[in-house]
C-alpha cells in the first residue's frame, strides 16, 4: 500500500464544474503539498499545507490531520486547469524530502 | 520573483556515459532536493543537500553522486548511463525551517540511448 493514495486516478469534467481531487495518507506528516504538473513536465508547488484550509484564486485546498486526508477544490474550472495534480507529504519540519502520490489527471473539456 | 533554474533542459546520452546535470536554487534558499520522475512514474526522491552537507539520501543508484557548491548551486553526477536512467530530473529548493514549501525547477529530460 502506498503511503500516500489519490483519487480519482482520472477526472474528465465539463468547463465550469467543481472539482475534488482527494488524498489519503497513512503516516504521520509534517506537511502536505498540492502540486501540478503540466504535459511539459513542470511542477508549481500550489499549496503547503499542515492544518486548516488554504485559498488561492479559485483553488482551495483543506487538510483534516486526524483522518489523515486532504482535498484539493477547483471552482469554476477551465480548460487551462488540465495537468496532473499532485498530493505530495513531507515527514520532517526542516527536512522536507516529499513522498508524491500517484497524482490526478484533469482534463476539462471545453 | 527569481525561479529555480536546471540545466540542461535536455540532454541525451549513450549507455556508460556520464552527466552532469545542475540545479541553481532561488535566491537565500539553503536546501536543494533531487528528485527522479521515470516515465509514467511518480517522482522519487534521490538525495538532499542543507548547507553544502548531504542531509537525507532516497534511493539514488551508486553510480550517482552529488553535491552542493558554496554558493548552494548543486550537481547530479551520473556515470555509467544504463537505459533505466532515463527521465525527467528535477531540482527544488528551499529554506531549511520548512515552513515554506519547496520550488521546483523545470527539470531536465535526460535520455539515454
């Protein structure tokens, strides 16, 4: 079982829609990174988070530390939000080496 | 605002060669990672450096070694290339408090023939 698990594996969804991308660890972490890979192969951190919610633009990211679960919301979504996003732990403050999730591909359809 | 750079940003290879891949972290950033995305793969992380001192090790293949430099740019040396070697290298940086998330670069496609 991998240590960080995300779901869907693959979301197709109409421009406009809301999105929930979701994501389960099983270990104790010091953060949680949302991250989004587009085709070329780039990674923009979106948010780090350790408790609470997060808000930028139309992304929002929420994080329960007892379930050991995060989300990542998309309002309004566009076309131009397509790639991969990626659930990413980090187990040690200061020492963040990250643990990735198998990552969701978005593709929203015009 | 400054960015993470790599380079090359591509690069392509015989079996047993060497390369030298290198990652120039944002500016008074003092951590620099490696990580090792194959294709269709999600990425795995390599090795860490904190102030010019290795400060965690993944799982980076003994024909691989790195270093960071006094002025906390960092080299990913590869030698004895094998076709497995093959994929996306990324760099990202940060500060050591870890209360700012990590910045990644663009990555260097390296491919091995």
């Amino acid at each position: 079982k991998n240590e960080v698990e995300q779901s869907p594996q693959n979301l197709t969804a109409q421009e406009g829609e809301f999105i929930t991308i979701n994501c389960s660890y099983s270990v104790g972490i010091s953060a949680l990174h949302w991250l989004q890979q587009h085709p070329g192969g780039g990674i923009v951190s979106l948010f780090m988070l350790s408790s609470g919610k997060k808000k930028h633009g139309r992304l929002i990211a929420t994080i329960n530390i007892q379930e050991k679960h995060s989300s990542l919301h998309i309002t309004a979504s566009h076309p131009r939000d397509s790639a991969v996003y990626i659930c990413a732990v980090g187990l040690n403050f200061g020492n963040e080496k990250l643990t990735f999730g198998t990552g969701t591909r978005l593709t929203i359809i015009p | 605002a400054a960015g993470v750079i790599q380079s090359p940003r591509h690069l392509i290879k015989e079996k047993r060669e060497t390369a030298t891949l290198k990652c120039y972290p944002i500016p008074r950033h003092d951590t620099v990672y490696w990580y090792q995305q194959g294709p269709g793969q999600d990425p795995q992380f390599l090795i860490s450096f904190y102030e010019k001192m290795q400060s965690d090790k993944g799982s980076i293949p003994d024909r691989f070694s790195a270093q960071q430099f006094s002025d906390y740019h960092s080299e990913l040396n590869m030698s004895s290339l094998e076709l497995g070697d093959s994929a996306l290298y990324f760099c990202a940086s940060s500060v050591w408090t870890g209360k700012d998330t990590q910045y990644f670069g663009p990555g260097t496609r390296l491919t091995v023939l």
